[in-house]
C-alpha cells in the first residue's frame, strides 16, 4: 500500500511518550544535581543562574531554587553597579512573566516577582499594575495576584479613590467577584472614614485627633456613603439572587458600629465585700485600676506582683471569662514587694494607703494570660466597706481607655451598681438617622420584594432579618422567628447555625424587655435556645428561667452572674455545671430532666455557699446508688433535695 501513512497504534504512542518523559526527567535530574552542586560550593555567578532558569522554566514551584536565585542576585549587587543590575532585574521580571503563564498561581514565582520589584533600583509600577491587570482579566479570583497587586499599589502609592474605580469596572463586568467586593470594603474606610468625633450635644466642638492608622481605623464608613453602597449591591443581588459573594457585601454593609469601649457595669456587694466590673467588650492585656477615696493624707506604696507567692496589701482584678472582672480575697498589710497565685500572669500597680483607714487608691496594671480560668475568686480586703454606717466611694479606672466610673455604697445599702443600660448603649443595633432609617426601610421593601420572587432564596431571607433587626427587633420579632424556621427547612445543612444566631436574637430581645421593665428577673423559657450569650449584661439578675430549651451546658461565662439568686433550667438536655461556680447568693437550683449523669458534674455547685434547693429528677446522675448521701456530703448547704 504504498503512499499511504503508517498509523501508529496506541501501544506505540504511549511508549514514545514514556521514553521522551524519561529522557527530561534524566535532564532535569542531572540538571538539578548540578545546581545543588554549584549551592554547595557557594558558586553564585551567571552560569548557575542560568541553569536555576532551565529548571523553573519547566517547574516553576520549586521554592529552594527560587532561595538560589535571590543568594546569586543579591550576590550580584555587590559587584555590579545600579545601572547594571536593573537590567539585571527588568531580565529576572521578563523571565518571572512566562513562568506565571505557565502557572499563574505559582506561590514562588509571585513571591519572587515581589522580591525583584522591591529591590528594583528604578522600578515600573505602572507596568506591575498592567500585568495585575492583565492577570485579574483571565482570572478574577487569583488572590496571588490580588495580593501582589495590593503591594504595588501601597508601594506606588495609587491613590484610594483610583482603586475603588478599580473595583468598579471588575464588579461591573463580574458581580460574581468576592476580591472585587472584599477589596471595596477594605477602600471604602479609607476613602469615606465614619467621624471619630460626632458633635456633642452641648454644642463643643470635636476633639482633634491625628488620622487612624490601619491598625487603628475604625473600620466603619461614614453614612452617606453606606446609602450609596446599597443601590450597588442590591443592583448585584436583584440580578443573581443566588449569588453570594453580593450578599456577602450586603451583609458587611448593614453590620453594626464597634461598641465603645467602657466600663459598663460597676456592682459593690457589702456582704460578700466583692467588686465586680463588666466591660463593654473583651478585655485582654488592658490597664486595669481601682480608685476608692477616703478622708485623711495618703501613704504611697509601689507594688510589684509576679507570678506566684501571696496577696500582701493589694487587690488582685482577675478576669471573669470574657468580659468580666471582680476582685475578691485576702488583703494583709505589708509594704514592698507583693505577689499572688495566679499561674502564668504577671501583675503591678501603684496605690496608696492611709494608715488606720481602708484602702484610699489604686491603680493595677494586669497583663493577662490566656491560660486564666473563667472565674478567679479574691476576697476583698476585710473590713474595707463593711462598715454601713458610711458611705463608700468607688471610682474604677480604666486606665489604657482614659475612661472611669464612679459608684458609690450609701449608708445603710448592702448593694449597689452603676451601669449603661443596653437600651441607652443601643447595644442590640445601630442608632439610625431619620435618613439612614427610611432608606433601610426601603431595604427591607426591596428584599421583600425579592423573597416573593425568590421565597426559598436564603440569602434574602437572612438578610431580611438582619434588616428587621437594625430596624425595629422588637417589632419585627414574630417575622424573624418564621423566617428563621424557613432558613431551617430550606438550608437544613446549617440549621445548628441558624439555631445559634436565633438564640442570640431573642436572647437580646428578652434582655432589652427586662430592662423597659425594669426589673431584675431574666426568663426566657421555652424558645428554643442552643446558646446563651451576651451574660455580661445579666450581671445584676437575681432570677433566670431557661426552662424548655434545648441548651447543653452552662458555660464557663455564666459565673458572671454574681447577683443570682434563683436557677430555673428544667427540661433541657443539660450536661454540665462549669458555669455555676463562685455565686456567692445563689440559693435555688431547678435542673429537672437534664442529662447530668455523675456526681463530679455537680462539683461546681459546691463553691456555692448559699445554696439550699437543689431539683435533680430526671437526670441520670438519680440513679447513682447511694446518690442522696454522696449529695449531702458534697453539698452540706442544700435543706431541700428533691431526687
């Protein structure tokens, strides 16, 4: 059959693919040997970075050759003069070009290329952005780009407003963009930064103050621009309600304000001679001091406290959980050096003392350990504010915020406090202009709309509620708890999550109708809860009733709760006790139908001094033998035991 071409079989084909494979595995196996070779013996010259090239132009993510590279130019500097070496590098930059389109995701070869642009004598940022650009058109998502591209522009200093048009025109051709959408919200606090310093009430005009760092800023946009915002990404919604990177804007776009930091909370107890103070947010490695004043001239002592030994004349502040500090314990006088047992935490401070009163100032310092237990129990130094018939004068500063709070102990009072409410903190949302109201409220018609269209779409469902509750979350409380059931059923994958946040919500709304109440008893039965939060507003309770919900534990944060007289959390799936530990007034314990199932989960109760009642039925730990007399050694206290 002559003329005709030989068709191989595919038996051939793969055998002449396996044999050229082997014949560049040996080359680059010989390659590679000789240029470890050439890094052992320290040879740093054009050869070896030539012969570094031929093996990253076929694999561009071998970083130990990349390490050789920047040894042989760096070498180089010392032995060319500038002109020479930006050649040198505009080479290594041409070079860095064909292997990310080989890989345009090579960590090495991004890393590289922002090494060279660094040390570039005379560099062109323009044509960076121009390959980032370039990068970014055939891949929107290619966060080695997007950061590469962030230090060019810090670098070369674009300016802010020039890289939101950026994020225009991307967004624009893509509203599938997450970089796009998340880079915006990154420029937006730049360009339109919320006021520090609204104007006060009195008419005085703000404080100035330098501009915010990036560490500082405070990450919010001023208003006027939020209301811009929302026309775009609900233009990105409206058109692919299931994409979403939009929603995930949208979200970021109606989060709440950054509490200010404040002491929220100062209680005084004459009895138990205990201080406790809530924060408006976590505290960790803050300032942290005392000041109480009295009559009569002050004697100065300077205290240092390491980790170990004993209390000696001081008040030790330990934190209580995550938001929450009290001090309690021993108090002996002595001058000099003074220590306590608190592993891991170093502790100093300056106070004064007036010899034959109490304590008159005190400042301490804590640098806190994340190892500290939830809650860490020190009397108050006897005597100090037992006395009813005088008045006691506490002020607590917060020394690092500049800011303080005074309370005092009127005569003949056992308790006392002095706190913000969370309605007068608008806590639980954000104060809202009549302007900003109306166009959330044009929102929230606009995202109605929607689920009418979309009535299974679960990102205009969440954000419904998150309108609802920026809005009016008390008005809006019977609408969030059906769509929260919607969500259930049509995401049932994060059901758990949406049983959280549901939690959390009708939590802050139990808490908001106890204070318009103005009462001191916190119930929440029935609701269907998975979590407790926001415990350091319930610093004042005396009463809670979590009954009938679906709760697991009592966390580690619930020892906040100093004032609690009365436990009601029957009928839930309940384990552990962790968090009733140190309530100094707690009397009465419902646990009917849990899961307690040892002795040693109601170990907690014993540091309860207080405690009489105590319902364990339905709980497997009942049927512990000799459960009763086990229980009556552990809790000497309890009079009424019901099992």
């Amino acid at each position: 059959m002559h003329g005709r071409v030989k068709v191989k079989s595919t038996a051939q084909q793969e055998e002449e693919k396996r044999k050229e494979r082997e014949k560049k595995l040996k080359l680059y196996i010989t390659a590679r040997d000789a240029c470890f070779s050439k890094r052992k013996e320290g040879v740093l010259d054009d050869d070896a970075l030539q012969l570094s090239q031929q093996l990253l132009s076929s694999n561009p993510d071998f970083a130990t050759l990349w390490n050789y590279r920047r040894e042989i130019l760096m070498h180089m500097e010392t032995v060319k003069n500038e002109d020479e070496m930006q050649k040198v590098y505009e080479a290594e930059l041409s070079f860095l070009e064909s292997c990310l389109k080989m890989n345009p995701k090579s960590y090495g070869s991004w890393h590289h290329r922002c090494w060279v642009s660094t040390r570039l004598p005379r560099p062109d940022w323009a044509r960076e952005l121009s390959l980032c650009d370039r990068c970014l058109s055939l891949d929107d998502r290619n966060f080695h780009c997007w950061d590469y591209r962030r230090m060019v522009v810090k670098m070369s200093g674009v300016p802010v407003d020039q890289e939101l048009a950026f994020t225009d025109r991307l967004i624009g051709s893509n509203f599938s963009n997450y970089s796009s959408w998340h880079y915006r919200s990154t420029l937006l606090p730049l360009l339109h930064p919320e006021s520090p310093d609204p104007p006060s009430p009195s008419g005085e005009p703000p404080r100035s103050s330098p501009p915010p760092s990036p560490q500082s800023h405070s990450h919010r946009v001023c208003e006027e621009q939020l209301l811009k915002e929302y026309e775009l990404v609900r233009n990105a919604f409206f058109t692919d309600p299931n994409d979403q990177s939009a929603w995930f804007y949208y979200r970021w776009l109606l989060g709440r304000a950054e509490r200010e930091e404040i002491i929220s909370c100062v209680f005084v107890s004459r009895e138990e001679e205990r201080v406790a103070v809530a924060f408006s947010r976590p505290v960790n490695c803050n300032l942290q001091g005392v000041n109480r004043s009295l009559q009569g001239p002050p004697t100065e002592y300077d205290t240092r406290l390491p980790a170990g030994g004993t209390i000696n004349k001081v008040m030790v502040w330990h934190r209580l959980s995550a938001c929450c500090w009290y001090s309690t314990g021993s108090y002996r006088e002595s001058s000099g050096e003074a220590s306590t047992h608190v592993s891991n935490t170093a502790l100093s401070g300056r106070f004064f003392y007036h010899s034959g009163t109490t304590l008159l100032m005190f400042y301490l310092w804590a640098a806190l350990s994340k190892s500290l237990t939830p809650a860490q129990i020190c009397d108050l130094p006897p005597g100090t504010i037992s006395d009813i018939v005088n008045e006691h004068n506490l002020t607590v500063h917060w020394t690092e915020k500049h800011t303080h709070r005074d309370c005092a102990l009127y005569t003949g009072r056992c308790e006392s406090w002095c706190r913000d409410s969370a309605t007068d903190q608008e806590l639980f949302r954000s104060e809202l202009s009549v302007e900003k109201t109306s166009v959330l409220q044009s929102e929230l018609d606009s995202c109605n709309q929607l689920q009418e269209l979309e009535p299974l779409n679960k990102w205009c469902l969440l954000t419904v509620i998150l309108l609802m509750r920026a809005l009016d979350p008390l008005g809006y409380e019977k609408e969030t708890l059906a769509h929260f059931q919607t969500l259930k059923e049509v995401d049932p994958m994060r059901s758990a999550y949406y049983s959280d946040l549901c939690s959390k919500f009708m939590i802050e709304n139990t808490i908001l109708k106890m204070e318009y109440a103005e009462v001191r008893v916190f119930s929440i039965a029935d609701k269907n809860l998975t979590t407790l939060c926001h415990l350091d507003q319930l610093l004042l309770v005396t009463h809670i009733s979590l009954s009938s919900n679906q709760l697991e534990q009592l966390p580690p944060q619930f020892a906040m709760l100093q004032c609690l007289e009365v436990l009601e959390a029957d009928n839930n799936k309940i384990e552990k006790l962790e968090g009733v530990y140190q309530l100094p007034k707690l009397e009465e314990v419902l646990l009917r139908n849990n899961k307690i199932s040892t002795l040693a989960d109601l170990q907690p109760l014993a540091s309860c001094p207080k405690l009489k009642h105590l319902d364990l039925r339905g709980n497997p730990v009942t049927q512990t033998d000799n459960i009763e007399a086990e229980l009556a050694e552990l809790l000497p206290s309890v009079t009424h035991l019901l099992l």
